[in-house]
C-alpha cells in the first residue's frame, strides 16, 4: 500500500540571496509571501498555484554561473502562454534556454532564479491519471 498522501506542500529552496530570490519567485513568477514561523534562520515563505516555496537562507549556496541544463534539479510551471513567458524572460534580461521535446514538440523554457536554481516553464498537456 503507498503512503497516504494528499499532494505536494511545499518545496524548499536554499538561497543565500533572500531579498534578490523573493523578488524574484514574487515579481516575476506571481508568488506572495505568507506567515513564516520565528526559526533561527532567515527565510520567506511563500505561496500561489497551489503551491508554497519555502526560502531558507544557506550562506553555503554555489553562485549562480555557468549553463542552463535541461536535466538538472528544477522546479516546473505549467504556463498557457508560453510565448508570454518568453517574452517577459527577455524584457527582464533574464538568460534562458528553450528546448523543444523531440516526438511531443512540447516548448520548454529553462532559466535560473539569483542563487542558480533551475526553473522550467511550459504548457503541459493535461495527465493521464
């Protein structure tokens, strides 16, 4: 029997760039911030889609250099307007890749947030459940 799980909560992601991550995942991907308990480290928490994004200050991060990669750690989004996003990317000087599924032609769109992390946007067609 598999666990009795509801869905997915929240994703955690390091940042050693807090101010620079929350504008971020707020300005450009529609996130708020919401209530955040007084631990003994920095952080924001924050939520849309469903979804929260817990930021949590790591002073060890790597920097945010190097190539775009299509199959590293990343979060996705499902977009209806792809062509939007690629847009916004561009207007905002934010590097991106597009890759384009071989056999499904799906656009996909891969970009970093300030401490490195991979990000993926695309219009998914719905599951299979």
């Amino acid at each position: 029997m598999p666990l009795p799980l509801t869905g997915l909560h929240h994703i955690a992601v390091l940042t050693k760039r807090l101010d620079e991550s929350r504008a971020f995942y707020c300005d450009l991907l529609g996130f708020r911030e919401i209530p955040r308990p007084p631990f003994h480290f920095g952080g924001a928490w924050l939520w849309n889609y469903g979804l929260q994004i817990h930021l949590i200050v790591d002073e060890q991060q790597h920097d945010p250099t190097g190539p775009i990669f299509t199959r590293a750690h990343h979060i996705a989004f499902a977009s209806p307007d792809v062509a939007a996003v690629e847009r916004a990317l561009a207007e905002r000087g934010i590097a991106f890749r597009v890759n384009l599924q071989t056999g499904t032609g799906l656009k996909q769109l891969f970009f970093r947030d300030p401490d490195g992390h991979h990000i993926e946007v695309a219009s998914y067609r719905p599951t299979i459940e």
